[in-house]
C-alpha cells in the first residue's frame, strides 16, 4: 500500500492510498472536506491526471474508493499526490466575447462559425469556451457533451467547455 498527500489549495486535507489488487488498482480517500458542497478527488502524476469520482460526505468526512485498470492509470505515470476539487466550479472572470480567431482547430473553428452569444477565457493552462445554453433548444456541440459543464455566468445559463493548449478537450 502506497500513501500520497490529498491536497487542496496547497494544503494536505487528507490521505491518498493505493493499493494493487491483480490488474487493478484500487484508489482510497479520507479526509475533511474544506467547505459544503460536491466536491471530487483527482489523482495527479508526473504526466496526468485521472478524476477518481466524488466523495462521499459522511458527518465530518469524506470518503471514496474505487478501482481502475492498468491502462487507465498507466498514463498518469509516477503518482504525486491527489487533489481536491469542487465539483461545481465558481465562474471564471474575465468572460471575453468569442473571437474569430480564438481557436486554430480547423473542426472547432466551424463548429462555432455560426454560433452567437459565446464566450472565452483562460485559466490556470487552460482555455474555456462557454456556449449559451437553453435547455429547449438543441445542445451545442454535441460530439463534446461528456467535457460540458452547464454553468451560470453573468446571469445566464451557457455550456463550458475546457480546452488544453493543444485544444484538445478536457474536463473543466
């Protein structure tokens, strides 16, 4: 059994354990929680990251654990520590009108040639485009759905999507 630091905003709130079990490897956490609220724990190594799922409140801690693949967990490389993450993040600023130009994927680009209302910004190494969002209507781009996050910003509903720096999706 292996035991990592479970961290949020640079302080240990916790404890990461692994342990190998034939093909698996199985992830365990306990810890406080930092404040209300969802909140999901993110195994973090020398070349990934694997969202591990959310914890389970119970009284005055939390819990998880779960089990992944070898191949799964083989691209995270030598594992560092986990983190905590807020499920439901708060909005961004700095919220900019889309460009034409803000994108140079040539698949993303057409798919927001037509689109009207989004909207950009950068965070951390990461860029987010928020699309707005009428659950009536039909959802923007579709082939992305599983990275969305349906978010208010500045009053009103959009779908955020986050990009790396090679804009390839990721989970915001």
């Amino acid at each position: 059994m292996d035991k990592f630091p479970l961290c949020w905003c640079g302080k240990s709130r916790g404890e990461l354990t692994t342990e190998q079990e034939a093909l698996y490897l199985r992830f365990s956490v306990r810890c406080s929680l930092p404040e209300p609220g969802l909140w999901c724990v993110w195994a973090v190594g020398e070349r990934g990251e694997l969202r591990l799922g959310i914890l389970e409140p119970c009284g005055e801690e939390a819990f998880l654990c779960r089990r992944f693949s070898q191949r799964m967990t083989a691209p995270l490389g030598r594992l560092l520590r986990g983190e905590l993450r807020p499920v439901i993040k708060p909005a961004q600023e700095g919220w900019s009108p889309l460009r034409e130009n803000s994108f140079q994927t040539p698949w993303l680009r057409k798919q927001l040639q037509h689109m009207s209302g989004a909207l950009t910004c950068a965070e951390h190494e990461k860029r987010y485009l928020a699309l707005p969002y009428e659950p009536k209507q039909p959802f923007p781009l579709v082939p992305l759905f599983c990275f969305a996050e349906v978010r208010k910003i500045h009053g009103h509903q959009y779908v955020v999507f986050a990009f790396d720096r090679e804009e390839f999706p990721v989970f915001p």
